[in-house]
C-alpha cells in the first residue's frame, strides 16, 4: 500500500524549555535535563538548541509505517482484534544495553527517515487502512512529543484511538499534556531496582513509577505494563514479588502486566534467551502476588496468551500468539457465566485482524 502526502518540516519548535543562568538551554521534556550550548543535542539526539531555541529534528519524519495487531504492542484490553498504524521516529532518552530495536531507538542517522507524513495524512492512512488506533511505538514517543500530540488530535478528529508505547520516563507537565492526548498506552517497567534502571538504561526507576501512578489515578487512559526478562539480572523471585505487590498496591489488580522473553541482542548478546519456564514461573508469582491479567511474550504459550475471568476463571478471549481462537465477552465486556466485567476497552465485535503485519509506504510527492 502506498499514500503519497507531501511534507516538509524541519526545526520544528520544541516546547518544555528554559534558559540557565549560565545561557545554556535545559530541556525538560524528561529527567534528563539536558543543558545545550547553540547547536548541540540532548541524549535522545533528536532535540536540538538552534540559537535562541530547541527544535524537534524528526517532526514529520518515521523510521516506517506498518500495520499490526493491537496485541503486538503489547495490549491486550484494548480492543482485541483490532489492527493498529504502527509507527517511530529514531533516537531515545535511554540507553539500554538490551534494547530490541536498537537500530532504530541508537539511530542518529536522519537519512534513515525516509518517510515523510503530516499529522493529517497518518489520520488519512489510519481511517483508509480501517485500523482502529495509531500507535507510537518502535523508538520512545515522549521524545517526539509535539509530533504525536499532533498526530493525535488529527486522528480524534476522525474518531482514531491513539497509543503509546513508551518507558514512561518524562517530566510531570510533559506527562499530563502528552497523556491527555493518548487513549491507551503500554507502558515498558525495565526492572524494579533503581540500580538495574542506571547500570543498564542510564535512567531510574522512580520517574517510570511516577508516570504509572499518573496514569492509574488521575488519567482515564487504559494502560498496560511490559517487563522483559533478562536471565540473571531482573528475573529473581524476590524482584518480581516486590514488583507485582506493588503494582496490585499502588495501580490495582486489573492492570494487565506482560511479562516478555528477552532474546540476545545489541550490548549484551552473551546472555542467553529467557527460557519458557522463567515466563511461567513469573506469571505464577505475579497471579500469587494478585494480579488479575498477566501474560507472556515472544514465547507460543496459549495459555499466557489467554484472557480469563477475574471472578470465574472462565478462558474469555483465547489466543494463540495474535489470532483470537475464542472470544466470549458481550459488548460491554462482560463474562457470559458470571456476569463479571473485564477491565478494558472493547466494541460490540472483536476484530480479527490475526497475525498479519502490512507494512505501508506514506511517501513525499514533493
């Protein structure tokens, strides 16, 4: 599939700023606080100081476009079935050592944006292609900010949902603007150390809870959390039962948690896969701990892949990897043997958009 929109936009003005003292420019977008002298650029390389102002280097711009199951994200509450425009930009405000994308989050090549989209014309292709939402995902959207927003109230505009797929780490005034513009997110907790969170994404852990809080109690955005995996690093029973009584404590026990399967990749490709049984074993604690919903990924597991009943157990949306095999739920999302409801966002009818990926091509005429 092939849009065509032209577009070109460059140094687009960057908000959450202020001058130092020192006349250095400090961004803050996330904890980072990057402090610019003219024409340098924060760590997440795509906001830049252009004499008296920042700019967004990559407003307009994506490393592609494809659309996906919303399950790929990973959400599973969020309009099952249901196919979603996927796409990012380059650059991120982490450095993770794991990264799963790293060719795109570690970019700093602009050349390898190659596709040129205005906020309206991604709303067109999302509401031509028939997908439900638009995901911000494949790099962190905090770090384009401005640009999804943007991308956002286009797509509201044509009654589109949108979603992030982010780690959460941004500044309280950023968070609010951005998450009034977002319907749903996904949102990645790397670890529940904050000495994991600096030795391995150059981050901490304490923003990334702040945001989770945010979202839980004062946002109705529908979110749900992914944690990879990484054998010998955040996998001890100990972390994990820290992690999900807190998450029951502080965000409920319907929040849907993913538990992820690592796979060797960028700065740590010695350490092995996560095997299924750390999956398995993860899941147990988090259901023991109290979580309602909790999933496995980048493993074949129905049963980490299914959705049941928080009152009954009944298996109500059964999957295999992205296809749903059964779905149960009544249009408000109500279990048929109890009456119980599930926590989520849901149609009348599921999708069955399954396990395709499309990738589509919105090029620049100009």
């Amino acid at each position: 599939m092939n849009i065509q929109h032209s577009v070109h936009q460059s140094d687009y003005p960057a908000r959450y700023w202020h001058w130092r003292d020192d006349g250095r420019l400090q961004c803050d977008l996330c904890p980072r606080d990057c402090r610019l002298h003219d024409n340098q650029r924060g760590a997440c390389f795509v906001r830049q100081r252009l004499g008296q102002q920042m700019v967004l280097t990559t407003y307009g711009r994506s490393s592609g476009f494809c659309i996906d199951p919303i399950e790929k994200k990973p959400l599973n509450h969020f309009y099952p079935g249901s196919s979603v425009l996927s796409f990012g930009t380059a650059g991120c405000n982490l450095v993770c050592k794991f990264c799963q994308n790293w060719d795109i989050s570690k970019a700093h090549d602009m050349d390898r944006l190659m596709d040129q989209a205005s906020p309206k014309a991604i709303a067109q292709a999302a509401a031509q292609n028939g997908c439900k939402s638009v995901a911000f995902t494949y790099n962190d959207p905090v770090i384009f900010a401005e640009y999804a927003m943007d991308v956002a109230d286009a797509c509201h505009a044509r009654g589109i949902q949108t979603v992030a797929v982010t780690a959460g780490y941004m500044h309280d005034q950023a968070r609010r603007d951005f998450y009034a513009k977002m319907d749903a997110a996904n949102v990645d907790l790397k670890a529940f150390t904050d000495d994991f969170y600096f030795r391995f994404t150059g981050s901490h852990l304490q923003p990334v809870l702040d945001t989770l809080r945010y979202l839980a109690h004062e946002t109705q955005v529908w979110f749900e959390i992914t944690t990879l995996l990484i054998p010998g690093h955040n996998d001890s029973d100990e972390e994990l039962t820290a992690m999900c009584r807190w998450l029951v404590a502080e965000l409920g026990a319907e929040v849907p948690l993913h538990f992820s399967a690592f796979h060797p990749d960028y700065k740590m490709p010695d350490v092995p896969a996560t095997p299924l049984a750390t999956l398995v074993r993860a899941r147990q604690i988090a259901r023991q701990a109290g979580l309602h919903h909790v999933y496995t990924g980048n493993v074949h597991h129905v049963e980490g892949d299914t959705t049941f009943c928080p009152a009954c157990q009944s298996p109500l949306i059964v999957r295999d990897w992205y296809q749903i095999n059964a779905y149960r739920l009544d249009a408000s999302g109500h279990c048929p043997d109890c009456g119980a409801l599930l926590a989520g966002r849901f149609d009348a009818h599921v999708g069955h958009f399954g396990r395709q990926r499309i990738p589509i091509h919105l090029g620049d005429t100009g």
